[in-house]
C-alpha cells in the first residue's frame, strides 16, 4: 500500500479542509510546535484506512472536531495490489450523515457501509493492529512490534512478508477438495444408476418386437368398431334431436295465436273506414289553402318574393340611417378641412420667425465664450497670485517661527555649556577625593600591616621587613580599624561615580543641544533663501508691495479689471440668453403647430377614409335591395318612398296570411283526430298482432327445422309487408303444417332405435375376438402403445446412456488421483509445522536485514540475535530488548520496521510506506544521522517515507517538508517552500541537535 493523496476536514485541530497529495514524494517530513497536530495527519491515514483512531477509544467520534459543523470526513487516495483506489469515510454527531465507501479508480469494484474496512484489510494484507505495529508506528509506540509476543510477531510477519497466502492456499486447497469430493461421489452414484446400458438396449428391443404385433391386431378391432361406434353415434343424434324437436312442436302448437289473429283483423277494418271518412272531411280544406297560396303567388310564406319584401323594409331603413349619418359627417369633415389649412399658415410663420433666430444667437454664443475665456484667465491669475501671498506669508511666518527656534536653542546649548563646565569640574574634585581616600587607605593598610608584622616584637629583634635590630624603646604599633577608610573610599568612590556618570550625561545633553541648535540655524538659513525667493517672483509680478497688506489691496488693479470683465460677459450672457429664449420659443411653437398639423392632418385623412368607406357600404347596400324596391338615388326622399311603399304591400299580404293560418288549425284537429285512430290501431291492433305472429312464427320454424331433417315441405314464411287480414291467414296454414310434422317424426324415431340395437350387437362381437387380455378395447391400445413407448424409450435411453457411461468412467479415472493430491495438500499444510518452518525460515532473513541496519545505526555495537534478541558488542552477551534504553529501542526497532519495508516490498508489494511519529529525541548526533541516512535509502528505493519531528536536524534531511500551524481558528498545513528548507537548514547548523 501506497498512499497517493490525502484530504481530510473536521478532524481533531483541523477545522476547515487539508490537502496533501503525496505524488512524486519519497521522504517527506512534518514539522510544527507541540500541540499543532503533526500526528493528526497519520491518524487521518490511519482512520480513512480502517475506520478508527491509533489508540483504544470508546468512539471513532472522539475524532472530530471541535467548532466545526459536527462532520469529519477523510478521503484516501492509495495503491494497492497494482490498482489505484479511493476510501471516503465520512462520520457525524448526528445519527444520520455517517458513510463509508471504496472504490477502483480504473472502474470495476465498489463497495459501501461496513463490508468498506474488511475490503481493506484484504488490499493491504494486514489488519490495523498490525499496520500500527510495523507501517505507522505512533508516537510512544515505536517498540510495539520488537516487544510483541512470538504468536503476535508471528501474526504480523505472516501478513507483511506475505506467507498468509500459505493460510490462503490451504484454504482453497481444503474448499477445492471439499467441493470436488461431492462431484465424484455423485459421479459414483450416477454411475451405479446407469448400470449396463448395452444389456438394457438388447432386453428393450426384443419387448417392443412382440408388442408391435398386439398392437397391429387391436388398431385392426379398433378401426372396425369406428365405422359401428360412428353409425350408432349418427343413429343416437339424430333420434336425441328429434325427440327434442318433437316436444318443442307439441309446446309450440298449444297457441291461440291463429284464432287471435283472426279477431284482431276484424278490428282493424274497423279502423279503416273511421279513417276514410276523416280525410274526405280535409280534402275542401286542403283545396282552399291551395287555392290561397296560389292567389299569393311568389309572395306565399316562405316565397322568394316575401322574403324579399321584408329584407327590402329592412334595408330600406338602414340605408336611410346610412344616408343621414353620411350628410352630417360630411358637413363636420369639411369644417376641418379649412381649420387645417389656417394652422398650416399659422405653423410657417412661426417657422420662419424661429429660423431668423438662429444666425443672431449663434454670433452672440460665439462672442460670449471668447469674453469667458478671458474672465477665467483673470480668474486664474488672481486665484494663482492669492495662493503665492499665501505661501509667501506662510514661508515669511514659518521664518519667524524658525528664527524664534535658533534663539531658543542657542541659549539652551550655552546652558548645557555651563551645566557640562560645572559638572565636570565636580567630577574632578571628587576624583581628587577619591585619589586622597585611597591614599589615605593604603597608608593605614600599611600601617597595619606593620603592626601585624612587629606583633610579639621586642627592642633588639630582627625586623621582619628589612631585618635590621629593632632600636631600645620599640613598641609594636596599634592596629587600625580598616572598616571606617574602607567605607570611606566607597562613599567617595559612590559620589564620584554619580558624579561621572552625571558628566558623561552632560557631554551627551549638551552634544545634542548644540545639534539642535546648528539645525536650527541651518533650517532657518534655508527658510529665509525660500522666502525672498517667493517675495522676489510676486514683486516681478505685482511691483513694489506690503505682504502685510490685505490682498484686496496688494491686488486692486486686478480685481478692478476682473470686475470690468464680468460686467461686459454678464451683458453679453443676458444678450445671449433673451436671443436663446426667443429661438426656444418660436421653435417650440413652431413644433407645437406642427405636431397639431400632423394630428389634424391625419385626423382628416381618417375621416375622409371613413367617408369613403361610408359612401361605399351605401352603395353596396342599394345594390343588395330587391329590384322592384330599390331607390333612384341615393338621396332620404327617395329611400322614404320606397320604404313606404313596402310597408303597405306588406299589409296586404298579412291578411291573406292569416286565412291560410285558420285552414292549417282546421287541418291540424283533422290531423289530431288521424294520429289518435293511428295510436288505437297500434296499441289494440298492431302490437297484439305482433305478439300473436311471433307465437305462429315459433312454431314454423321448430316445423322447418324437423322438415329439413326428414325432407318434408315447409310452412310458407310470413310476409312482413302485408296487413294483419293477411297474417290471420298465414297462421292456419301453419298450424296445418305443424300437425303433418308430428305424424312424420313419431314414424322415424321408430327406424333409428332399431340401428342403434344392430350396432350394438355388431361391436360386442369384435371385442369379443381381439387380444385385449379382459380390459376394454381403448385401454388395452393405449396399454400397449404406452409399453411399446416405453421399450422404444428404454432402447434410446440405454443407447445414449453408453456414451454418458464411458464418459462417466473417465472422468472418475481423471478426478481421483486430483483430489487425492489436494487432500494430502490440505494434511501438509494443516498441521502447522511446514508454515511454521517458513514463517521461522523468513524470519530469519527478515533478521538478517534488520541486523545490517542496526549495525549502520550503533556503528557496529547491536546485532539481531535469533528470536529478537539483541547482541550487544560492547558486552559480548545477547540482551532482551526490554533491557534496551530509549534510543537503542527506537533504532532497533526503525531498524526491524525498515527491514519489514524491504522484505514486504520484495514479497508481493504490500507495504509500500513507512510513517515514523517523532521518537529522534533519543538518538545522539552520530545515531540520529545513521537513522536519516536508512531513511533516506528507503525514500530512494521508491517508497514513502513520511517522518513526524520538532528537531530541525530531522527536517534537515528531508526532500519535501509539511509545515503545521495552530491559529485559534484551527490548525492548518502547507508545503514549506525552498527558500523555508534552506533557512531551517541554516538553523539547524547553528543551534545543534535538539534544537
């Protein structure tokens, strides 16, 4: 495994989200204070890996963090078994939001929820136990697989240096032998099923011989009694539907209908005649109405004339409307006309009058920018010259304030003087006194020591000094008491420091007064050149001046001129003005006007359409009267005419309409009295008849029906067209028929039951005679058909099954001797003792690896010894590892972790990186640079090596280096630039090891 990139947020000190992308990285370093959360990027690793923190926790919610919106999420790019993938873990405080997924970034593999940590484990080849022991070694952890139990290191070896496929391989060997020993049991089975094909295959076709003849003898039987059972079956038909046809005649011929039929045509002749004697009642009515009619000719409701006559009124009077309103639009849109033509007058003046503006305004504008431009050059001459009296008066006070200064200041130096003169002379007086108390101190040490010296002395003695004999009337001096001089000195000495340092502070004060002061003098030298300067240029400009002067007064000539100026430009502005304001408003009446004319205008072309329009459905509407009422002209008189006269041709023709009106009453009770003897007729003649027909028609066809089957001749079919007279006699023919049927059917039902006796007994003989072994004649068919189906199914089973046999007997000599192979596989490998020789047979060389990398680490001193001890060369003894102070317990376990590294890389590739947190405190200079230098040899083989450190001698040898950063925010995580790398470089030469 092979991280490739990491993001994570929400985790421990990191808040917001982090990013590293490992890519194109072999040893990689972080860095950072303590507390920052440098060993939370490995517990990220650790985490997006397997789902939990790198210690005993209650929860993996322990992880998240704090400030944050309750959510932590990592997500692991890495590579395994030669496929890149991705894990997303994502946990929440919430009960929902919590998620984990993998999936093959080359397509073809996903997987969700709690299957997610197992599919891990497989990819890496070890459980997080074990990566925790040997690829991420945490903080405080380093020793955990040196002092892992034999079982445990066993564990962890197996999976790392890839001998768990040991366990694999006995596995699928015990699951291959155990799904192959099923098979050829059953192969066994289906065997010892199958027996002797060929033998079966003989017996088969010797049944089916000596069935074939029973069978050819009773298909003969059976094809015999078909043409009796057919006859019979015929007979049995015939005399069943008959019998039927019978008793339905007999039901059918119990009705009256004949005799009904016969009353009900009575009635209907009565019928008839009432309705006779209604229609010679309407016939001179019906003759008068005519008559009518034809005196009104076209003009008849309904004619073409009368409906002319009331369009003609109708068009009449809207043509008369039409005619009017045309009058008086016409009379209005004339009056508009000349109210046009005066406004369009009205506009050309008032054009005219705003064009005669226009050159006028244009030179008066022209005139009154050129006078602007020379009130602004006034302007800003005057606004110049006051901003020049400004600064002159500013420089001219600035001078004063200056001068005022360089006064001030001299007389503070000359002060400094004398204050330095007088200190200075007491630090000399008191250096004098100094002088005089030492000297007075010496002198009574001195003293003392003579006295010391002759102490115990007498006339006559050798003086100890000079040894000459000491004179009659020596007496030994008294000692002094040292203690008041000394305390002198020192008092004089305290005064005379004070007084120094107060003369060393005077030198400097007074340095700086007078350093102030020549500033002072200079500044003020510049100040007085800048200020004449300033007088100087405004005096070439003004002439001779007061500065103190009021400006109104330095400047008066030019204000005079400026005033003359605007007086002229505001003369000239009002000119412009008035001339500007006649031009906008003889052009805006202008356009006033002629926006009118254009409405108006347009106003009067509309209604001069609609005129036309008008005119135009007039005339249409002339056009569309009826000839003979249609006007001369178009005029109110002539449509009045014509309207009146209209009116009084439909008068007349009312009153010859409302004759018509009574005939149709009287004709319509006539009709009322026909529709009430259709009505009788319907429901006491018509509807019974019905009935009564449908009870006779029943009968002839159950007569028809026995007529075509025994060749009689049928009733006659009733004709539907003729009245109820000719229905009456239609039904006693029927009846007739029906009762010539019964006599016919009673003499054939005779006949067919002495068939049916003669094929009966014709079928009971040949039964009799066929082989059917005592069952009847159709099981004993389909017996045999059924055995002789069977001896042909049992002669091809057999046949086909030979192929299966042999195959089966092959397939038994290839399967055994495999599966005797796997079981002793399983047996070898199942007993422990050849996977434990080559978990100890690796160990050994995995030992062999890591001895070669402790000696380079101790220079020489510690081996690997067999089970993990380690040979101490400075004692010649093998040591327990636990006797190993901190620093050889963390080189002889980087040691074991680098080899681990080597050996799995060598053995399928799974552990593909080392991440190492802190533990180079206990190294010294030479120990910490071995340990770097394996490192880094590791880094150059291709693998990722990442190292936690606060020792910038760590960070010194590595190529890429992740700086962390805590903020109250949260922590955060960068690149260190190169420039970054050279300068802790740089710091780690100059403040050693630890630092």
């Amino acid at each position: 495994m092979k991280p490739l990139q990491l993001t994570f947020s929400g985790f421990r000190s990191y808040v917001g989200r982090q990013y590293i992308d490992f890519r194109g990285r072999d040893l990689v370093g972080i860095i950072g204070d303590t507390g920052a959360g440098k060993s939370t990027i490995l517990m990220a690793i650790n985490f997006a890996l397997f789902g939990t923190p790198t210690w005993d926790a209650p929860s993996p919610k322990v992880l998240i963090a704090d400030g944050g919106d309750g959510t932590l999420a990592a997500i692991l790019e890495f590579e395994a078994r030669g496929r890149p993938w991705r894990v997303t873990r994502q946990l929440s405080r919430k009960t929902t939001g919590t998620f984990h997924k993998l999936e093959s970034l080359d397509g073809g593999e996903v997987v969700h929820g709690r299957s997610v940590t197992q599919r891990v484990i497989d990819l890496v080849g070890m459980d997080n136990k074990t990566f925790l022991r040997s690829v991420l070694l945490p903080q405080g952890k380093f020793e955990q697989l040196l002092h892992a139990s034999d079982g445990e290191r066993a564990k962890i070896l197996k999976g790392l240096l890839g001998l768990d496929i040991l366990d694999t391989i006995a596995v699928r060997a015990r699951q291959h032998r155990d799904a192959l020993t099923p098979a050829i049991a059953d192969l066994r089975a289906r065997r010892t099923a199958i027996g002797d094909p060929r033998t079966t295959a003989r017996t088969a076709a010797e049944d089916a011989k000596t069935i074939s003849v029973q069978l050819g003898q009773l298909k003969a039987a059976q094809t015999a009694l078909a043409g009796l059972v057919d006859e019979e079956k015929a007979a049995t038909e015939q005399h069943t539907a008959l019998t039927k046809l019978r008793t339905t005649l007999a039901k059918a011929a119990q009705t009256d209908a004949p005799q009904r039929l016969r009353q009900l045509a009575a009635l209907d002749r009565e019928i008839a005649d009432q309705e006779r004697q209604l229609t010679a009642r309407a016939e001179p009515l019906r003759t008068r109405r005519e008559e009518l009619l034809v005196e009104l000719g076209d003009f008849r409701p309904g004619g073409s004339q009368a409906e002319a006559l009331t369009t003609a009124v109708r068009q009449l009077s809207q043509l008369h409307e039409r005619i009017t309103n045309e009058t008086q639009r016409c009379k209005r849109h004339q009056t508009d006309v000349h109210a046009l033509e005066a406004l369009r007058t009205e506009t050309a003046e008032a054009t005219a009058e705003a064009t005669r503006h226009e050159p006028l305004l244009t030179q008066a504008e022209a005139t009154l920018s050129d006078h602007t431009d020379v009130v602004d050059g006034l302007k800003d001459d005057l606004a110049k010259l006051r901003a020049a009296l400004a600064d002159a008066r500013r420089l001219a006070e600035q001078r004063e304030g200056l001068a005022a200064t360089e006064q001030r200041l001299a007389a503070a130096a000359s002060e400094k003087a004398a204050d330095l003169e007088k200190k200075q002379e007491a630090a000399t007086d008191l250096d004098r006194e100094v002088d005089a108390a030492d000297a007075e101190l010496q002198a009574q040490r001195r003293a003392n020591a003579a006295a010391h010296a002759g102490e115990g002395l007498a006339p006559g003695d050798a003086c100890p000094v000079c040894e000459h004999v000491l004179p009659d009337g020596f007496t030994p001096p008294h000692a002094l008491d040292l203690k008041a001089a000394d305390r002198a000195v020192a008092a004089v000495q305290r005064k005379a420091k004070k007084a120094g340092e107060a003369a060393i502070e005077a030198v400097a004060t007074h340095r700086e007064a007078r350093a102030l002061a020549d500033r002072a003098t200079q500044d003020l030298t510049e100040q007085t050149t800048r200020t004449q300067a300033a007088l100087d240029a405004l005096t070439m400009q003004l002439g001779p001046f007061m500065l103190d002067s009021e400006d109104d007064v330095i400047l008066a000539a030019r204000l005079s001129a400026l005033r003359q100026a605007a007086e002229e430009h505001a003369a000239l502005a009002e000119t412009a003005a008035t001339l500007g304001k006649s031009k906008t408003e003889a052009a805006a009446k202008a356009k006033a006007l002629g926006d009118q004319v254009d409405r108006d205008a347009a106003a009067a072309e509309r209604e001069e359409r609609e005129l036309g329009k008008l005119h135009a459905g007039i005339v249409e509407l002339i056009r569309q009267v009826p000839p003979g009422y249609r006007p001369d002209e178009p005029t109110t008189d002539a449509v009045l005419a014509r309207q009146e006269a209209a009116s009084r041709k439909q008068e007349e023709l009312a009153g010859r309409w409302k004759s018509i009106d009574g005939i149709d009453d009287e004709l319509k009770q006539l009709g009322a009295l026909r529709e009430e003897l259709t009505q009788r007729r319907a429901e006491h003649v018509t509807k019974p008849a019905k009935t009564a027909t449908q009870a006779v028609l029943k009968l002839r066809a159950t007569q028809v029906a026995i007529a075509v089957m025994l060749s009689l001749p049928e009733a006659p079919d009733i004709d539907v067209t003729a009245d109820v007279n000719v229905h009456s006699e239609w039904a006693a023919i029927v009846a007739a028929k029906a009762l010539d049927a019964t006599t016919s059917v009673d003499r054939q039902l005779i006949q067919l039951d002495q068939v049916r006796r003669r094929c009966a007994q014709q079928s009971a003989a040949i039964i009799a005679e066929a082989p059917t072994g005592g069952k009847p004649l159709e099981e004993a068919l389909n017996d045999a058909i059924g055995r002789k189906a069977v001896a042909d199914s049992t002669y091809q089973d057999a046949t086909a099954k030979t192929v299966e046999y042999d195959n089966l007997i092959a397939r038994l000599e290839i399967a055994q001797p495999h599966v005797d192979g796997l079981d002793a596989l399983v047996k070898l490998l199942g007993d422990g003792k050849f996977v434990a020789d080559v978990v100890h047979e690796r160990q050994q060389t995995l030992l062999g690896t890591a001895t070669e990398l402790l000696r380079g680490m101790s220079l020489g001193r510690f081996l690997f010894g067999k089970d993990f001890q380690v040979w101490d060369e400075h004692t010649c003894r093998l040591r327990d590892v636990k006797t190993l102070s901190g620093g050889e317990t963390f080189q002889a376990s980087l040691a074991l972790a680098l080899a681990l590294v080597e050996h799995a890389s060598s053995n399928g590739g799974r552990a593909e990186a080392l991440f190492l947190d802190e533990g180079f405190g206990t190294l010294d200079q030479t120990a910490l640079a071995e340990a770097l230098d394996a490192l880094s040899t590791q880094a150059n083989a291709g693998r990722l090596v990442v190292v936690i450190s606060h020792m910038l001698a760590v960070a010194q040898h590595v190529t890429s280096l992740i700086r962390v950063t805590k903020s109250p925010i949260g922590s955060s995580l960068r690149w260190a630039t190169e420039a970054e790398l050279i300068a802790l470089a740089d710091a780690a030469d100059a403040e050693g090891l630890h630092s």
